[in-house]
C-alpha cells in the first residue's frame, strides 16, 4: 500500500509542476499531441515514480538495495536516450519522487497508518 501512496502523491505533485512549467519535449513526434492530451516534458513522471519505490524497495528488499537502484536509473535514462526527456526533467523527477518516498516511509514508521490496510 506505501507504494499506491506514492503513485498518488507524485501524480499531484507531477501534474502541477507539469502544467506549471508547461516545457516542451525535446521531440514533436509523439502520439499524445494526436490524442488531445497536454504534452508537456517537466518533470519526468517515469523518474518519479521509479525513484518514489527505492526508499519501500530498499525497506522491504534489503539485499536487492543496489538492484533497485540501477533499475530506477536505467528507467530514467531511458527516457533521454529515446529523447522524450531532457536530462533535467529526469534528475528534478527523480529528486522529488525520492522525497516522496522517503516522506511516505517516514508517515508509515511514525504513525503505521498503512499496517490497517495490509
């Protein structure tokens, strides 16, 4: 459940800074501007997220620590090397969505509001 929390908090604090900011990607070759949706490239919401996890991994997945950490890196890179991000969108996404998590961690060992739901 701490990582559902996660999702949901980067998704708020992703699409203020997104509209916010309103950057545009580096490529105008994309599916979304044909669908209709807002299109915008800061902060990268696949940074986010990946790196939200790493403070849950680590917790849950001790021995897995540096594993997750080389995915969550790789996943964002990703998105540079296909050119649907700048290297700045990736770092500030990755830097919130690791505040995100380690926020969400800090709630759970305060006040174990996730042990109900469990």
């Amino acid at each position: 459940m701490d990582n559902q929390l996660c999702k949901r908090f980067c998704c708020a604090c992703f699409y203020d800074i997104f509209v916010y900011v309103g950057r545009p990607r580096p490529t105008v070759e994309m599916l979304y501007p044909l669908l209709g949706w807002v299109d915008y490239s800061f902060p990268s919401m696949h940074a986010m997220v990946s790196f939200a996890a790493l403070p849950i991994l680590d917790k849950e997945f001790p021995k897995l620590r540096w594993f997750w950490a080389v995915f969550a890196v790789l996943v964002a890179l990703s998105r540079v090397y296909f050119k649907v991000h700048y290297l700045s969108d990736i770092v500030f996404g990755a830097a919130i969505g690791y505040l995100i998590g380690l926020i969400v961690m800090r709630i759970e060992q305060k006040y174990g509001i996730f042990k109900k739901w469990r």
